[in-house]
C-alpha cells in the first residue's frame, strides 16, 4: 500500500509528518523477583481452576495476562539491548585507545571505533528497525484490514454507487479520487477512542472516528447491529491494546461483548478486532495466517 497520489494529498502528508504522535513508552523489564511471584500467582489461579498438574509454562502464559507481557518485555529488552551493551564497550575502548600517546594503541582505537559504528548500523537496520516496525507504526495492521475487509467491485457503478453511499454514512466523505483507496471495502473500520493520525493516512481518512466511548452506540446503531446481529454487518474495531477489558467492553452492546477476535495482535499497542455473525454464533477456529496464531479474545 502506497500513500495516495491524489491532487493536494502530498501538502497533507507533509503536514501529517508533524502532527502524528510519534512518540511510544519503550517496555520496562521487571525484576526476576518481580518475574518469579507473577508466575507463582500465575501457578496458583491455573492449579485452582484446572485441578490438575504438570501445569506448562504456555498454559501459564495464556491464562495470566500481566505474565505473559512481563515475559515479552524480558525478551524484547535482552534481544534489543544486548547488542548495544557490547556496542557501548567497544566503543569506550577505542575512546581510551584514542587518547594514548602510543601510535599503534591510536591506531587500534580506529580500528576498534570502526568496528563498532559498522556493528550500530547493522543494529540499527537489521534488527532495531525490522523489530519496533510492526509495533510502533500501524502500516502492517492496516494492511491486514484490507486483505480481509471483503471489496467491492471497482469496475461496477452499482457497487461504486453503494461504496459512495457507505462512506457518506459513515466518514461523511468520499475522497476526490477513489482509485487511490488500496481497496474498496465493505467491511467499515472504527478507530475506537484513536487519534493517532496514522489511522486517517493508512486508510485516507475513510476511517470511522469514535473519539469518545458514547460515540460507538451511534456508529453501531447506523451499521443496524446495536440491538442484534443482521447478516452481512462484519466490521472492525482498530483500538489500543490497553482499552479493550477497560473501555471497549463496556462501550459495547452485551450480545457483542467478548464476540470479536485478533486479526491483527502482533503490535504490542495497537490491536484490530474483527466482528462479524458467524462468530457470534460459534467461536472461530484457525488462524488467517500459517504463522500467525487468530485470538478469541474473552
């Protein structure tokens, strides 16, 4: 998915530079105490509702939620800042090689301060970038959503017509130039208590916005899917990880509480729930992916 091309989108863009929130809280590890009595709590609430041992340590992780992110923040630190602690020496190395008076020992600390600003930049682009990427930017959430959003046909004024007027019901706007959508979806998408900016410029500001937790109902109630399920209503819910159990489910009518899955989880703050009638009525099974686990979410 590109940005658009349209006429006047680029002075927008540039603007979006400027106003979009970059800035995320980098995880902070906990102490292997702090580690040790979450997974004897964790042991204990599994032992109670399970009756049964060996208890595993995936089974502790799936049913204690606060362990399992105090386990992913342990890995991401020890990946991420393994390499710069070394990095660091080096360089403080070569710092004092630099400054003695011996010729080979300077020598030796450009070799060695070389060595290390070679070993930054492989960090930075082969293993810093590609490992925040999906965490910190919304592109790969937002393509998830239109590989599955169900699309309309673009070469039908019929379904050109119903987009139009699906857009108009929801966004209250149709972009000058439809062509520069990735997809025409039928499938709405609702950034739920969002304004990061990045979900108005992955999907050119045809995103539902529900700034507020009173603003879901009306936006539901438009769908037709406030009171009950009607076929064909699929939608999406595009919120931060930290607002469904706090927030979204009491937004949400009861007949949709807990009906929804992950579609697009590996971001540690961004989320994308998929709602639609065959899982209310079942709960889902497989995954969209080979390798990547879908989530009922309960």
């Amino acid at each position: 998915m590109t940005p658009s091309k349209s006429p006047g989108q680029g002075a927008q863009h540039w603007v979006n530079l400027f106003t979009y929130k970059y800035d995320r809280d980098w995880p902070l590890q906990k102490s292997q105490e702090q580690i040790e009595a979450l997974y004897h709590e964790a042991t204990s609430a599994t032992w109670r509702s399970t009756l049964s041992f060996p208890i595993l340590s995936e089974d502790l992780r799936k049913g204690h939620q606060e362990l399992d992110q105090a386990l992913k923040d342990q890995e991401w630190n020890q990946k991420l800042l393994n390499p710069i602690r070394w990095i660091t020496l080096i360089m403080l190395i070569s710092l004092i090689l630099l400054g003695s008076r011996y010729l080979y020992a300077r020598r030796l600390g450009v070799l060695s301060s070389t060595l290390a600003a070679v070993w930054m930049a492989y960090y930075v682009l082969h293993l810093y970038l590609p490992t925040v990427a999906p965490h910190w930017s919304q592109w790969e959430l937002w393509n998830e959503y239109y590989s599955r959003c169900g699309a309309y046909d673009r070469e039908s004024k019929e379904d050109e017509a119903k987009f139009k007027a699906q857009l108009l019901r929801f966004s209250e706007r149709v972009p000058r130039h439809l062509e520069s959508l990735p997809t025409w979806c039928k499938a709405p998408a609702i950034a739920f208590r969002m304004n990061w900016r990045g979900e108005a410029f992955y999907t050119h500001n045809t995103v539902v916005p529900a700034l507020y937790t009173k603003d879901l109902k009306p936006i539901l109630q438009t769908w037709g899917i406030w009171e009950r399920w009607e076929s064909g209503k699929k939608f999406y819910i595009f919120t931060e990880r930290s607002r469904i159990k706090t927030e979204l489910e009491r937004s949400l009518p009861k007949h949709l509480r807990g009906k929804y899955k992950e579609v697009f989880g590996e971001g540690r703050r961004f989320v994308l729930l998929e709602v639609d009638q065959d899982d209310v009525a079942k709960p889902h099974q497989g995954s969209s992916k080979p390798n990547q686990q879908v989530k009922q979410v309960k």
